[in-house]
C-alpha cells in the first residue's frame, strides 16, 4: 500500500535560517510526490510537485525539494525561513495507475522571531 | 475570483440531521474530490469524481453521498449525522484524475453536536 510518513511532528526554527521539513514514501512504482501547506482555517495551497526529471523542484514562497530515489525521500527545504512561513505543512503521494493523493501526517512548523 | 469554492463555511447541526455541503471550480478541471480532515488533521479522500462518474468510493459509510451535477459542482449529502462526523470536509479538483495538481477549497467546518 503506498504511504508517506513525516516524522516530525514540529519542526522549530528561528527567522533566517534554513528550513527542512522531512517526508519518506513508500510506493510501487514511480512517485508522484506533492508538497502542500495549511495555513490556519485555510485550505491546502499547492507548493511544489514532483512527477519525473531533475531531482531538485523549485516551488511557490521559495521553497524547494529534493527527490531522492535510494532514500525514498522527498524533504522540504528553504534557505532562509520567514515568521510567515509557519503552517501546517503536508507531504502527498500519488501512484501512477492510482487516482488519489495519499497523504502525511502533517508537520507543523514554528518560526520564532 | 475563486478556483475552489465550497458552501457553507461553517455548519453547525444536530445529531440525526440531514445536511448537504456545495463544491464549485471555475477552473475546467475534470476531476473533483471530496476529503476530511479529522481533529488530528489527518487528511484522507472519501469520493472522486471524473466528468460527473464516480471513480473513487473509499470506505465511507452510505449516509456520505456525492453528487456531480455536472463536472464543475461536486456536493456531498450526508444523513443521520453523527457526532464522529465533525471534521474538516475539503473539495479539490485537478485537470485530470492522473498526476495532475489538486487545488483544495477552503473547506467545510461541520460540527454535529
């Protein structure tokens, strides 16, 4: 059964400094790997996706992921975190042949001024 | 002007109710989901719906029934409310039901008291 798992609940950071949200997945087949984030009482805004090509997605507010097939991983990064950044973050998996996302647990992110 | 709408925002009922939430995309998409969104935040899809046919059903107990009126509005009735129903419920759609973007509305906050 495919599945993806975040394994930090939260994740803490201070303004400035670099980010990573950490999701691996378990699939048959080639991954479709998504990142979406929640803001609160919001809906899930799209941040970034990956379907095939270069390992490295660039995404919406600066982010970006790295997709790496040996570590079945896909974490979230970003280079230099904002306060507005903090949000619900979820990481989503869909199996080509499959029609519907999959997803994480959720990591929340906090970052401190 | 909104991709994913859903009405009403919040929805406050009884216990043994019967309500109905309402889904629109103006967006041309194909495929429309319905997902919850329990208090953990845990995300998971109950219905897909592609050009108006059912084409995911996943264990949810027949008092949910989806209608697609047509590929642009996707409503969820439910009957006999529940309290376990309170949740999240969120409509996405995507251009098609293979590995395209979902983009979520900003949600249904239904509380069955």
């Amino acid at each position: 059964a495919q599945s993806v798992a975040q394994p930090e609940d939260q994740v803490n950071v201070a303004e400035g400094n670099p980010l990573t949200v950490k999701c691996t997945y378990s699939v048959s087949g080639n991954p479709y790997l998504f990142w979406y984030v929640q803001y609160p009482n919001r809906g899930l805004q799209f941040l970034l996706k990956y379907i095939t090509g270069d390992n490295l997605v660039k995404g919406s507010y600066g982010f970006e992921a790295e997709f790496n097939k040996s570590q079945t991983s896909f974490h979230l990064k970003k280079p230099s975190a904002l306060v507005s950044d903090s949000a619900l973050y979820f990481c989503a998996v869909r199996v080509t042949g499959f029609q519907k996302l999959v997803f994480g647990t959720g990591t929340r992110l906090l970052v401190s001024p | 002007d909104t991709a994913v709408s859903q009405t009403p925002k919040y929805l406050v009922t009884q216990m043994g109710n019967d309500k109905s939430i309402k889904c629109e995309q103006n967006l041309g998409h194909d495929t429309m989901y319905w997902y919850k969104q329990d208090s953990k935040k845990f995300l998971k899809i109950m219905f897909s719906y592609n050009n108006k046919e059912l084409i995911i059903n996943e264990t949810v107990p027949n008092r949910f029934s989806p209608k697609s009126p047509d590929k642009a509005h996707l409503n969820l009735h439910i009957n006999s409310l529940e309290l376990g129903d309170s949740a999240v419920y969120f409509c996405a759609s995507s251009q098609t039901s293979g590995g395209d973007t979902q983009y979520f509305g900003p949600g249904t906050r239904l509380t069955v008291l």
